[in-house]
C-alpha cells in the first residue's frame, strides 16, 4: 500500500455513490474506484451467505486494482460481510464499513435518546446497530423498521414525487417510529429521500446521513496510517457487473461529468 494507491468503494447498486461523492468532496486527491454490483442488487433480502459470497468476489475486483482501502459503502453488506471482507483482504488494504462510524456518531451526539433507523430486511434483521450501541453502553432506545420497498424505488427512478411521498410517509408513521428524537439512514440509498424524509419528520428532529459522517471516517484512518494522497494522479474508474440505465444516470447526476462503466462479471 503506498499513497498513491486508489480508494475502493463497493455497494449492490447506485446508492453507494452517495458516499463516494461525500469522499470526493472531502478527499478530493483520492483516486476512487467504485464498484457497483448491479447484477445482483438489491442486498436487502439476499441471505448473509449469499452477500458474503458477493462480497469477497468484488474485493478480488478491488484488489486487483491496487486498491489502499476497501469501503463497504452498503448497510447490508456491511452488517453481513465485514468480519469476513477483514479477515479475507487481511494486510492487503485497510476495511471501513458504514455502521461503525455512525454508530459512533449517535454515541457523541444522540446519548440516552430514542433513535429510529430504517433499512433493508438483512441490515435490521442482522440487529448490527442495536449489538454495536448497547455495546456502548450510552442508553439509547433503538427502534428499527425494515423499509424494503425505499431500495428498489430509488434504484428506478421513482422518488422524488407523489408516489414516493405516501410510500415514505407510510413507513414513518409506523409505530416503531413515533416519538424519536433521531433518524438513522441505514442504507447509502437512502440521502437520496433524505429531504423528503426531513420535511415529513419536521425541523426538530435530525435525520443521519451517513454518507459525509463516513467519509470523514475514512479521511481519519487513511491519515492514522499514513496513506493520504497529496495530490490527484490517476482518473475514477466505476466498474459495475451489469450495465444499467440507472446506474449510469446516477452517477453522472452525481459527478457532474459524462461517466464511463467498465463491466467486471463476477461469475463466469
């Protein structure tokens, strides 16, 4: 690993590129190269195994890009494959996922408060954000809602307007979600309704984008080991393993520049 070396981000779709904007914009001498793997997304209701699976199989891909860091920019992945991706990458490059440094967020800022989050099936059915806050034993009351319906209608374009309103609003006026004085966003996907969320919600109570709170995460460990880049050198790859209209739309909203896809099949 040196400097130089660019920064892996992998997620199931479009929705990580919510946090590799944010690290564009607090990185912005990073070399990114995204991977979304498109032919397999959602995450949400794929079995641990079969993330696992998917996961290891794309850090191949990252590797073999020379890749300094491996961001798991995918709630579920990150609940079901982080152990595995560390221990499978080992001192070949450094992991962050996108709970940890939220989880560490709520500690500093939402202590001894009812938190709600929504996500995916697997991210709440894993219990990974109720595990790591009651492991620091700072007295937050976490509810959580699985959400299934947000991923998919994000991926296809259709948030952003009516439809899109009632099915979110639906979901947050859940029981589970009454009376909470915090909102967790436990899916990359989901910054894209965060202000849709936040005018449902009201003023007063924050909603938690994790995108910018990771990429601030992520500057923190490349600084501790040394591994900031001093200036750019090289172009952001975005590689997906299916080409999608979507996809490339997304990305280059997001950008604000014409995106070329490389297509990396994970299975032969």
């Amino acid at each position: 690993m040196n400097r130089s070396n660019p920064v892996g981000i992998f997620d199931s779709g479009m929705g990580g590129l919510t946090v590799a904007n944010a690290v564009k914009k607090v990185l912005p001498n990073e070399q990114i190269v995204y991977f979304g793997d498109s032919a397999h997304l959602p995450y949400g209701d794929k079995s641990a195994a079969t993330i696992q699976a998917y996961s290891v199989k794309i850090c191949d891909v990252l590797l073999q890009q020379g890749c300094k860091v491996i961001l798991i920019a995918c709630n579920s992945a990150s609940a079901a494959a982080y152990d595995l991706v560390k221990a499978y990458v080992g001192s070949k490059a450094l992991v962050l996922n996108v709970i940890d440094p939220v989880v560490q967020y709520i500690a500093e800022h939402h202590a001894g408060q009812k938190v709600g989050l929504i996500g995916t099936k697997q991210t709440v059915g894993s219990e990974v954000y109720d595990t790591k806050l009651k492991a620091k034993n700072i007295g937050v009351e976490l509810n959580s809602l699985a959400t299934p319906l947000l991923v998919p209608m994000i991926e296809e374009g259709f948030h952003k307007n009516e439809i899109s309103d009632q099915i979110i609003k639906q979901y947050l006026e859940k029981p589970e979600l009454q009376n909470i004085e915090a909102l967790i966003l436990g899916c990359t996907h989901y910054p894209l309704i965060k202000k849709q969320v936040s005018a449902l919600l009201g003023e007063h109570l924050e909603v938690i984008d994790s995108s910018l709170i990771v990429a601030a995460a992520l500057k923190e460990l490349l600084q501790a080991n040394q591994l900031l880049s001093e200036k750019a050198e090289a172009t952001d790859k975005f590689l997906v393993s299916d080409f999608t209209p979507s996809f490339q739309t997304a990305a280059e909203l997001f950008f604000q520049k014409k995106i070329r896809l490389e297509k990396h099949v994970l299975w032969e």
